[in-house]
C-alpha cells in the first residue's frame, strides 16, 4: 500500500486515534465505575434548639451529595415552603448513614 497524500493520512490516523479514545473514555465512565448503590430511609428527625436544616443535612447527607439537594429532598418530603424549623417540631429525614 502506498500513501498518496502523507498530510491527510496523518490527518485521518490522528482523527481515528482521538475517536477510539474518546470512545473508550465513554464506555469506562459507564460500564467501568464502581458506584455504591446506597439505600436510603426516612426517619423522624425531632428538631432541638439550634438546629438548621444546613447542620442536620451535613449530618446525614451522602459524602459525594450536594448539601442544597439534601435540603431541597428534606424540604419536599415535609412539604416545607421556608427552612425555618422550630425546637420540638418532628420532620421526616433522609438517612443515608
């Protein structure tokens, strides 16, 4: 076989090598990660003085988990409009621990 054009040929080798390579790198970040399913349930979570809904969800929120999305899910389950809690009040909880 002989190249004709030695500027495309390496044109299409490169082109090919970054295809296969960007193809692979796809294909790990799917099949190859080992993610941890992790379960999750809902407990009642009894609010005391000086609580946030910031400090419970560092708590109880998963390591690689933004803190805003824990609050926004604890939010949704309690039907809460406001992050405002109050000393005594029961809420429902994701715990992922």
């Amino acid at each position: 076989m002989k190249i004709v054009n030695k500027r495309k040929f390496i044109q299409a080798l490169l082109i090919s090598i970054l295809l296969i390579l960007i193809i692979s790198f796809c294909l790990f970040r799917v099949f190859g990660s080992n993610r941890e399913e992790v379960e999750a349930t809902q407990i009642k979570y009894t609010v005391c003085r000086g609580d946030t809904l910031w400090n419970i969800a560092q708590e109880y929120k998963q390591d690689n988990q933004d803190i805003r999305d824990y609050i926004y899910e604890v939010k949704k389950i309690n039907n809460m409009t406001d992050s405002c809690l109050y000393e005594g009040q029961v809420i429902n909880i994701i715990n992922y621990k």
